[in-house]
C-alpha cells in the first residue's frame, strides 16, 4: 500500500489506517474476537496506522489493540488519546496526561506511544500547557508524535507553537465537510490529517437502516441522519453514489474512500470494522483512481454533504 506521511516531524502511515472505536463502544455489543481479526487481517494487507483511545472501554481497547498487534508492533503506528473523565467531562491537565500516558503504555503493551491526541480541546486547560506537557513526553521517549482532535484553528496555532503538531483528527466524510475550513491552516503549518468516521459512521457501506432498528446502544439510534426526514435523502444520496462506484468496479465505501484520498496527499482515513472481509473492501480502496469526471458527479450528488448534523448543538466542537 502507498505510503503517506503526515506532518513534518517524520511520522509515516499507509495510505489507509484502523480506527478501533467500533470494537468496544457506540456500534452495539462490543466484539474483541472479531475486532483482533479484522486488525490483523488489516496489517495483513499493508496497513500500518491502528487507532484507538482511553475513551473506547477505559482501557479494554487499547488492550484489545496491543494483543493484536503484539507480534508486529515494531512495523505499526498506534495512536491513542487523553482528555475525557469517567462522567465525560474534559481533564487535559498535566498530571492526568502523564496518568493516562502511563496507563495507555501499560494496556497498550508497550515503551511508546507513536501518536498521542488531545481527544477534545479542554476549555479549562490552556493548550500551551497542553502542549508543553505532550513535549516533555516526547522529550522523555515515551510518546513519538503529537496530535490534536476535533480542534479549532487557534487552538492549532496555539498548541504548533509550543510542539509540533504532526496530525489533526476529526470528522471528515462526503457526509461531513465542516472541517475542509480548517485545511488551509493545516497546510500552512505542515501538519496531516486523519479522518474519523469516513463511511459516515457506516451510512456510506450500503447497510444503513433507520434509526428505530437499531439498539439503543447503537449511536445511530440517536443519529440525526438516520432520522426520518434526513434519513430518505441519504439514503438516495447514497444510492446514486453506489451507482457510480458500480460503473467502476467498487463499492460505495471504496468510492467514499477514495474520494477522501483524493482530497490531499496528506490525509489517511481510519475506517473501523469488526470484520476482516470489510477490512480488506476498505482497503481496495487503496487502489481506486477517480477521474475529473467521477470528482464532479460526486460533487453533484452531494455538493456539500449529507443531511443531518453529526452533533447535537451542545457536543458541537470549537471550531463548528
């Protein structure tokens, strides 16, 4: 798989990552059989990026992760992040980061942390202290790269000023396009990005259903796109949008894939799955060229996204 590299401090990726969220929480039952296939079946077919959090399980994830890549940790990127507590409210302070860093090495398995994100912007923590404390980190051996999550434009600055920031992650698919306004920062300043949810949490696969057929462990029960009324258009958005892929050989989540690698060649999406045959779909993508003419029919059926706010008003982040 092609090789991408993600801001200016030496930080390497596939061109496809592995976002761990959906193993453990917000996509119904948690699955660790199915999820420690699919991430080695993942490294399998050349992706070197896996994803994960102390938000996802307290800790069960990146234990999940760190048992399933335990075998080639040498040859992969993890990244994993900090700043929530138990009740979800944010802690970015300084002696929670080292807390969480030390624990996140201890379930991870592992001497370092490849990425280490600020998983939410803390309104009561400066982010230079943030970022000051991520340095020491790094200076110590523990933590190689620095990034941010869900983070607005000054925050970026703010933080780059202190430690190089290499990556931004964030919500980013044919369904979300807010954050296309922070990329002229990110390309000013060298720094990367890595998508989250680019199947438009599991819309842009061909399965979506709506809401009331999910349970109520399932995030898209709450989801505002899978609500009647935005739910329809979608849904229609991603039929004409499996049409196309069909023309050319692909599935509407290669096709969603490709057009976020199309976007830059600074940007790895990390699609989560807890089946190996979905892995290795998403990473066909990989191999997926769109033309001019493909870019503009996307273009068409979604100009500027999908229907439906990905947040209610109050989870909204900074930069929205």
């Amino acid at each position: 798989m092609q090789t991408r590299t993600l801001g200016q401090q030496g930080l390497t990726s596939s061109a496809i990552g592995y976002g761990s969220m959906g193993i453990s929480i917000a996509y119904g039952a948690a699955d660790a059989e199915g999820g420690t296939a699919a991430i080695q079946r993942a490294y399998d077919l050349g992706v070197t990026h896996f994803d994960t959090a102390e938000l996802y399980g307290w800790g069960e994830n990146e234990k999940i992760v760190g048992a399933a890549v335990k075998s080639f940790r040498a040859d992969v990127v993890i990244a994993t992040k900090f700043g929530w507590t138990r009740d979800y409210g944010y802690d970015s302070r300084p002696d929670h980061i080292r807390e969480v860093t030390e624990n996140s090495l201890r379930y991870l398995g592992t001497d370092h942390i490849d990425v280490l994100y600020q998983h939410r912007p803390d309104p009561n923590v400066p982010i230079e202290d943030v970022a000051g404390t991520v340095k020491e980190l790094i200076d110590a051996g523990k933590v190689k790269y620095f990034g941010l999550s869900e983070a607005g434009a000054d925050t970026i600055r703010r933080a780059h000023a202190v430690q190089p920031v290499s990556v931004l992650q964030t919500e980013y698919s044919l369904f979300e396009r807010q954050v296309e306004a922070l990329f002229p920062v990110l390309n000013e300043l060298g720094i990367g990005f890595v998508p989250y949810s680019p199947l438009g949490r599991g819309f842009l696969t061909g399965t979506a259903k709506p809401a009331s057929e999910y349970d109520e462990t399932d995030m898209r029960s709450r989801d505002a796109r899978w609500q009647p009324g935005n739910f329809e258009k979608n849904l229609e958005a991603t039929r004409q949008l499996t049409e196309l892929a069909a023309s050319k050989d692909a599935t509407v989540s290669q096709l969603a894939l490709a057009w976020l690698l199309a976007q830059g060649e600074h940007i790895v999406p990390i699609p989560g799955t807890r089946s190996a045959k979905r892995v290795e779909e998403n990473i066909g993508a990989a191999d997926l060229t769109l033309t001019p003419a493909d870019l503009d029919r996307i273009k068409e059926i979604l100009p500027t996204g999908g229907f439906g706010a990905r947040y209610p008003e109050g989870m909204r982040s900074e930069w929205e």
